[in-house]
C-alpha cells in the first residue's frame, strides 16, 4: 500500500501523468466498440421481460434440498414444452433458493393450467395439489412500473442537465455528463440482453441507482478541472492538459471508491446466482455490479477527456492554450526563439541607435566617417540598466594618444 499511495501523490502532483486527454480517440474507440456489442445484443437477442411486464401464470414446485438440481430444472422444462400448448412451449424455468424451482410460461386458460400442472408433477414425482402452486399475473402492473420508471429516467436527466449548468456554469459538462450516463445505461442494458438474465421491477430499481454513482464520480472530476483552471491565465499548462490533471489527481480516489462498492455488489451477485438461483437480490445486483463499472470507467474515460475536446474549439481557450504553450518553450529554452543566421537570411537596416562599423566591406556609404558611439538611450543586454547617454563624441585624448571609451556595460567593455 506504501507504494500505491506513493504513486498517488505522484499522480496528484503531476511528477507521474497518464495521458486520458491525449488519447481520447483510443477511449472512444473501446467505448464504442463495448456499446455496439451491447446495442447488438439488444437489437437481435432483446431483453428477457420478466413475467411482471409481460403476464402469465408463474408454477412453484417445493422440493427437498438434495432434488433442487439442473437435472429437475430440465426435466420440468422439457415436461412444459412437450404439453403441446402453444403458450407453453417456451417456459422459463430456475430454480429459487434451496427449496423449489420455479417455472414460468404465458397466460392459458385454466384448463391448459392443470395440463401444465399434472405435467410438472409427473415429471418430477410430486404431489400436484400440495407441492406445486401457482400465481397468474397480468401485464398491467408491469407495465405501470415501466411508465414510472421511464418518467423517473426524464425528470432525473432533466435536473442533472440544471444541476450541473448551473454548478459549474458550463453546458459543455451538462453535454458531458449525458454522455457517460447514455454511455453506462446502453451498456448496462446490453448486458441483461445478451446475459439472457430476466428483467424484473429489481432490475429498474438498479439502473436507475447506477445513474446516481456514475454522476457522482462524474462531479468529482469536473470540480478538479474547475479548480485547476480557475486561474488558467497564468499557468503554463492547456486547458486539456489541466483537465488531464485532475483526472490523475482524481484517480486513485475513484478505483479506491469503485472498489469498496462493487466488492459488496459482487458478493451479492454471487450469493444470488449461485445460492439463491432467482430473484430480486441476483437481478438488482447484476444491474449495480455493470452500472457502477461503467459508470468508474466513463468518468474517467469518456466525461472529462469530451469536455475538454469540446473546450478546445473556444477561440478563448484556443488563444489562452497558444499562450501556454509559448510560455512552456519560453521556460524550457529562453533562446529557443533566436533565430539562426542562414546566409540567405535578407540584409536589413539596422535598429536605432545601432553603430555600424564603417570599416566592415559591406557597410552603406553614409556610414563611411568618423565612427561614433550608440546615441540614444539603449537597452543593455542581460544587465537591467541603461546604457546612458554620451554627452560628446569620441575624440583623441592628449594625455593617452588613443581613443577614451564612452561609459558601457561590463559585458560590452573591451569590445
């Protein structure tokens, strides 16, 4: 753990930088390609309806510990199909818990019920009065539970779209977070198409709880990127290369928060498939453990690195980016914007209060005479002060017989 919390201070500091900003195009690729799979998987194989939405008549058939196996599973499966009754000829049969299994076929009559019932109890050796019962839903309450939840879905989106513009006065992080929650809802989604597990009233209670973990990470993020670029105008950095900071600030925050909650989720998922068999813990749990992985993933991945795409395209931020990158270079190399002398470089007339030397063979005529010192007060280079101005022009000195220098800098005399 020493060394893990070591990279995190790293990552937070920027000593250690991962590039999700840079390499935003890989991300989208993956994320596109896991939502085609999940969209295709919805589109073809489409998604189990438990009996909820869809209606029909449910058959629990109590058993002892030790006969609650595949192998009954398949003979009550077998046993349904061979009735010959239209609306049983695709059941849907688990087990449930340790003590029964449960099957599930379409609406029927109640004549085709009993033939459904005697074909259970025959197959696996029970008593048809005592032993198996049976439970008719109608589709209306399912698809009441549908309507709801569908309004839920709009109302959640629609403050999310407020919340977030009015937080961080930005509509480009409203766009960014209906991204990933799309992103995490197809996905999920897909799952139960191609997992072929039943979607029940559990399930929408589960999709609609991932919408709130995948925001809350998405917040998390942005509020680091609003932080680091609260005073972009005097850092040396991009907006997108801020963003990508407060994603690695963020980082180990949200594997370590994606990890306390989908190990709980896991175990649930578990315990639901494998020692219950069916119900509402495997399908609540399934929905949570998807959701919250694809909502860790999008956060990261997908949110911050399109807001930033989507910031690069203001002409502010794109001006404010070419000053960021020009002070970096500044930094890095303070001569790197000499140029270099070339010999076809074009001869130009020289800067004011430049002497020229009138001896050099490429000097103009009018500088041909008496060679006199830099008038004016110039700059010097590299010193801070300023060269002052001759009070008289350089003349011979009847005491040394030679030429008397005017006052110069130290790096100038002698020259």
């Amino acid at each position: 753990m020493g060394k893990f919390s070591r990279m995190g201070h790293a990552l937070y500091e920027g000593h250690v930088s991962i590039d999700f900003v840079g390499r935003r195009r890989i991300w989208y690729a993956i994320s596109g390609l896991i939502v085609l799979v999940a969209a295709s998987g919805l589109f073809f194989k489409g998604l189990n309806l438990g009996i909820e939405f869809e209606g029909g008549v449910e058959y629990t058939v109590s058993l002892p510990k030790s006969e609650v196996t595949q192998a009954n599973v398949d003979k009550i499966s077998k046993a349904i199909a061979a009735t010959g009754i239209p609306e049983a000829k695709s059941p849907i049969v688990n087990t449930s818990g340790d003590k029964a299994i449960r099957a599930q076929t379409e609406s029927m009559p109640n004549d085709d019920t009993d033939t459904v019932i005697a074909a259970i109890a025959k197959s696996v050796g029970v008593d048809a009065q005592s032993k198996i019962s049976t439970q008719e839903v109608g589709a209306s309450w399912g698809s009441q539970v549908r309507d709801r939840a569908i309004t839920g879905l709009i109302v959640f989106l629609i403050l999310v779209v407020l919340f977030i513009w009015a937080y961080f006065r930005e509509w480009k992080m409203s766009v960014g977070a209906m991204v990933a929650l799309a992103h995490d809802l197809i996905i999920t989604v897909g799952v139960y198409a191609l997992s072929g597990f039943e979607v029940t009233p559990a399930t929408v209670t589960g999709v609609l709880t991932i919408l709130g973990f995948s925001l809350y990470d998405t917040v998390v993020v942005f509020d680091k990127v609003r932080e680091n670029t609260k005073n972009m105008q005097q850092s040396r950095k991009t907006y997108a290369e801020l963003a990508n900071l407060a994603i690695n600030q963020t980082l180990v925050r949200s594997i370590n928060t994606s990890i306390v909650a989908l190990l709980p989720v896991a175990a649930l998922l578990y315990v639901g498939i494998f020692q219950l068999g069916s119900g509402a813990l495997k399908d609540l749990s399934l929905a949570l453990f998807v959701g919250m992985a694809a909502g860790a993933y999008s956060s990261i991945f997908i949110a911050t690195p399109l807001v930033a795409q989507l910031k690069s395209r203001e002409k502010a931020i794109s001006e404010q980016d070419a000053r960021a990158r020009a002070r970096a270079r500044r930094d890095a190399d303070r001569y790197a914007n000499v140029p270099a002398f070339t010999e076809d470089m074009p001869v130009g007339e020289p800067p004011a209060g430049f002497a020229v030397d009138p001896d050099a063979p490429d000097a103009p005529a009018e500088a041909r005479g008496p060679f006199r010192a830099p008038t004016g007060g110039s700059q010097a280079t590299g010193s801070g002060r300023v060269v002052p101005t001759p009070k008289s022009p350089v003349r011979e000195s009847g005491s040394a017989k030679r030429n008397q220098p005017t006052r110069q800098p130290r790096s100038k005399r002698g020259k």
